[in-house]
C-alpha cells in the first residue's frame, strides 16, 4: 500500500523511533503534540518558534512532515515547519509527487551513511 495517511489504510509504516504502526495504532497517537494545546501549534510570529520546538526529537516528525506537504495542509506546526516553510518548500520542490515516499528513502540512505545516533534528514529536503 502506498498511501500518505500512514497506518490508516493498513499498511506498514514505521516511524523515525522504529515502531511498527497497524491501523490501530497511527502515527499520531505517537506524536509528542499529541496532549498539547492544538491552539499552540495554530500560531503565528515568534510563537511559532515555541511552536516548532515542541516538534524537535518528536519520533514521528517525518510522518508529521509528509502528511502535511503531501495533502498541502495551509495552517499550522506540522514536523517542525510552519505553513510559510512549507510552501518555499513545494515550490522549490515542484516535481515531488509523494513526499512520504521521498523523506523514507532519505531518512534509509541517512541511517545505511550515518550512526544510528544521528537522524536528521532534513537536509535532503533543502
């Protein structure tokens, strides 16, 4: 299955902290947002600073990121970007049809390159 709802159609998806997710148990449930106030992460100005460092060391950051630049989400935090980083980051990146396809495969070649302590993909999508 290749999807961008990760684990809700029932296929196999794995987040940055290597948990397995099945349609139960979605990369959401997960997320280090998930108890936070959703007014914090809909902000606008320095806020949004506050904002994103919720989302540093999140084990789901990448699946946050693609879910919102694959269904072009306008508002919001999602994986440590706020909507203005994302869109510079469509329109440098015109051609990218999936962006979960593409921040997996950068996230594997940075862990087959990198130790195990370093997980950073981010600058493959720059």
């Amino acid at each position: 299955m290749d999807c961008a709802c990760p684990g809700e159609c029932g296929g196999p998806d794995r987040g940055e902290d290597g948990v397995g997710v099945n349609g139960e148990d979605t990369w959401g449930q997960r997320a280090v947002c998930r108890t936070a106030d959703p007014d914090e992460l809909f902000v606008e100005g320095a806020a949004q600073n506050r904002a994103k460092a919720l989302c540093t060391g999140c084990p789901v950051r990448t699946e946050c990121l693609a879910y919102a630049l694959d269904h072009r989400i306008e508002h919001g935090i999602w994986g440590g970007m706020t909507e203005r980083e994302r869109r510079a980051l469509l329109r440098r990146r015109p051609l990218v049809t999936s962006w979960r396809r593409l921040l997996d495969a950068a996230r594997t070649e940075h862990q087959r390159l990198a130790s195990p302590d370093e997980g950073q993909v981010w600058d493959v999508i720059g």
